[in-house]
C-alpha cells in the first residue's frame, strides 16, 4: 500500500482565499490534488491548518457531488482492479500550521507512517496541475527501488525521489517508510529538503515532461 499525504494547512495569504478550495479545471485544488493522489495510493491523508473546518466541509460537499454526478466511477473501478472496495481519505488537523509547510509535512508523515505503507507521497496543494501519470510513475520507480533492497535492509532503508522539470526539483516527493518516519520525527530541520538531505541514505531524481511538478501556483492567474 502507497499512502499519499496533501499539505493543505497554509494562510494562503498571497492567494487571498483559501487557497485549497480555489477552483480550477471543474475542482478545487484540494479534491485535484487527492484524486491526483489516489491514481496511485490507496490512502490518502490530508493536513488542514488555517480555515480548517471550512475547508473540510467543503471539500466533503464536492465529493459527495462528484459520487452523486458519477464521476468518480473511473476511480473507484481502477481500485476495486486493485482488491480495494474504494479509496480513503483522512482529514487531520495541524494545530502548528502557522510555523510552517514542514510541520505539515511531519504532521502528515507521522499519520502516514501509521499505516505501515511500503512508501510515501508527499504533495503540496498548491501544485494542481501535476499530471496523475507523473505521480504513477515515481510510485512505481519508489516500490522498484524498495523491492530491490536486501529485505533484511528495507526496514532501514531511507531512499527518496524527487520529480525534475528541465533540472528544476519539484513535487511530489516519494519517499520510503524509514524516509518518511524519520522526517516525521525531526523537531530540528528548517525545511523538508533539509531533513531528506539530514536522514536519507541515497536521492534519486525522476526527470518528467511535466511542468506541473514545479508550478506552485500561490496567487490567482500563476
């Protein structure tokens, strides 16, 4: 099982709205960026912050509309072709959202973690326009290289990939188990490239034809 993890927790300040609930192409970013998701995880977990309970509220409107209109049918027989009855997603709350886009990450990870995945997906909301095959393809190169590793090794194995648009880093990361726990626990890195570049072992670059994983869009017309 992959888990994916949205960091929805921010002020949008720049964006001037919620910027999770900011529409665009017929969905909000947040709902976007979990079907984006679930097109390669089983889970995905969603941290909120700022306008929390607003957000949620929303956003289960607009699920509950996509099931009512159908169009979620595609999805949800792509999980059942996997054994699963349907996908999951998990709303938490970062009550230190204000300090920050990796406390959301930690957050999340640590949620994540519970699961016990054989690796992590970790994207930002603010990233729409990224493409599902994109996300399919590090979570296929992330479990490649996991299944790779000696199995008395898995368990400590702290391996990351991160998608490249024209030798620009970009989102999602993938991260494996031993990874993403322990950037969960690390109180003391400034930035989430910061604690993959404290615990991982090895980081391995996905290079895409796809300029969404480096389009952060944080104000209206970006």
């Amino acid at each position: 099982m992959i888990v994916g993890v949205l960091l929805a927790a921010g002020a949008s300040t720049r964006m001037g709205s919620p910027k999770p609930l900011v529409t665009t192409r017929g969905g909000s970013f947040l709902t976007r960026g979990v079907r984006h998701l679930w097109s390669a995880c089983d889970q995905v977990v969603v941290v909120l912050g700022s306008n929390a309970k607003r957000i949620r509220e929303s956003v289960e409107l607009e699920f509950a509309s996509l099931i009512e209109r159908g169009e979620l049918r595609h999805e949800l027989a792509a999980a059942q072709r996997k054994g699963s009855e349907g996908f999951e997603v998990h709303f938490i709350d970062n009550l230190e959202w204000r300090k920050g886009m990796y406390q959301s990450a930690r957050a999340g990870l640590k949620e994540a973690v519970r699961a016990r995945p054989e690796a992590v997906l970790l994207l930002p909301v603010d990233h729409p326009i990224v493409k599902p095959a994109t996300i399919g393809a590090l979570a296929d190169l992330i479990r490649a290289a996991i299944n790779a590793c000696p199995a008395k090794e898995r368990g400590s194995y702290a391996y990351a990939i991160v998608p490249r648009y024209r030798r620009h880093r970009g989102h999602p990361v993938a991260l494996s188990p031993a990874l993403a726990a322990a950037v969960a626990k690390d109180t003391t890195a400034e930035t989430l490239s910061d604690a993959i570049r404290r615990h991982a072992r090895l980081v391995g670059y996905l290079d895409v034809s796809d300029p969404g994983v480096v389009r952060n869009v944080n104000r209206r017309g970006d």
